[in-house]
C-alpha cells in the first residue's frame, strides 16, 4: 500500500490512536491538538505534530491542511470546535472529511457543514461490546443499518460438516468468508470447507440473521 498523508487533528484516545495506527501502517501523519501536552505526548510519534487553534482557518492554511487529501476531525468534548475545525476544512476544499460525533445531533450538524464521514466511535464500540457480552457472538460490526458481520464459534450443529453439506447459506441466508481452526490462522472459507467445534467463524449478512446465527449454540 502506497503511503499516504493525513492530518488528524484532536489527539486524544480515539484521535491518538487513529493518527498512531497510520503511522504504523506507513502512512505519513501530521496531528494537530490546541493543547500542548498531547502535542508533546505525541512527539516523536507521529511525523509531524503542532499545537494549533484548529478553528481558525489562517492557522489551518499555514499548516497546509488544503493540500491532504484525508483530514480526520477527532474533537469529543468540544462540540463547538468539532463543527467549526470540520467546516474549515470542508471550505478549504479538503477531498475527504471523517469527523467523530458524540450524539446522532452532533453527527447530523458534521454532515451539514461538509463532513463526507461522521464516525461514532463510543456508540459503535458499545454495540459491539454489548453483543460479545449478551450471547455467543466473538465481535459484531454493522457495516450499514440492515447489514453485518459476526464472529463466533462453529455453531455445535454445523461441527463436522463442510459448508456445501451444512447449506449454510439456504438455511441461515448468511455467508461464512472466514475461519479459524481451532490453533491456527484465519483463512478464506470455500464451500469445501470443513468446520469444527471450537473453530472461529467470520460471517456476513442481513443483520437479523447475522446475529441470529451467531447466537446458535
């Protein structure tokens, strides 16, 4: 993957994390926060990092946040600045801006003022905490409204059999796009594939019948 260039701006633990993330996956990242301990935290961390009023559109231009192609808005409590640093950038003609929200409101306002992306990081780590602790389900993520991806364990109906056999996709109108033997390594799932109790399953599908094939037993 070609190296790519980011700014983030709020570096705390959702921001921190991203703009660290990137860096270790080669991507080149200037973070910029208004507080100067988390711009000196990161030091060293990221390729650049700045403290800089993210609000105020002549500090935006000096830092050159027109020429990236990614700005990621990752401002929590500041409501107020969230809006104004993503609207800034969408004026300064940003190609793509992801911004996190707090609340569905806040999200909405984010999409109004030129957010191309509006994340909810604290919600969907709940749904996803909440569905590992209420059932069977490993991890959930709702990659739209109506449709989702599950892990969990081969359903103890299923153990033995291979996916044709088990006509997974007849009977439960999901689809298995990868498994993990129990000891080994994920690996794409064929038709041929045969699994077993204790082995990890990635499914796909409509959302109820995602999660209802992750809550067999």
């Amino acid at each position: 993957m070609p190296a790519r260039e980011f700014i983030v701006i709020g570096l705390g633990r959702f921001g921190g994390g991203l703009a660290e993330t990137l860096v270790g996956m080669g991507h080149e990242v200037l973070g910029v926060d208004a507080d100067e301990k988390a711009v000196q935290d990161f030091a060293g961390v990221l390729t650049h990092v700045v403290a800089a009023d993210s609000t105020d559109e002549r500090a935006l231009r000096q830092l050159g946040a027109d020429e990236f192609e990614t700005a990621v808005v990752a401002i929590g409590t500041d409501v107020e600045a969230s809006i104004l640093t993503t609207s800034v950038l969408a004026d300064l003609g940003v190609h793509r801006v992801v911004a996190k929200a707090v609340t569905e409101a806040h999200g909405r306002i984010l999409e109004r003022v030129g957010a191309h992306r509006v994340v909810f990081p604290e919600r969907d780590m709940g749904v996803r905490v909440a569905h590992s602790l209420a059932g069977s389900i490993l991890d959930y993520f709702e990659l739209d409204p109506g449709f989702a991806i599950v892990e969990t364990r081969t359903p103890r109906e299923l153990a033995g059999k291979s996916l044709a056999q088990a006509e997974v996709r007849r009977r439960y109108g999901i689809t298995v796009v990868c498994f993990k033997p129990e000891g080994g390594s994920f690996t794409y799932a064929t038709p041929d594939t045969v699994v077993n109790e204790g082995d990890i399953l990635v499914v796909a599908g409509e959302k109820r019948r995602a999660e209802a094939f992750g809550e067999l037993s």
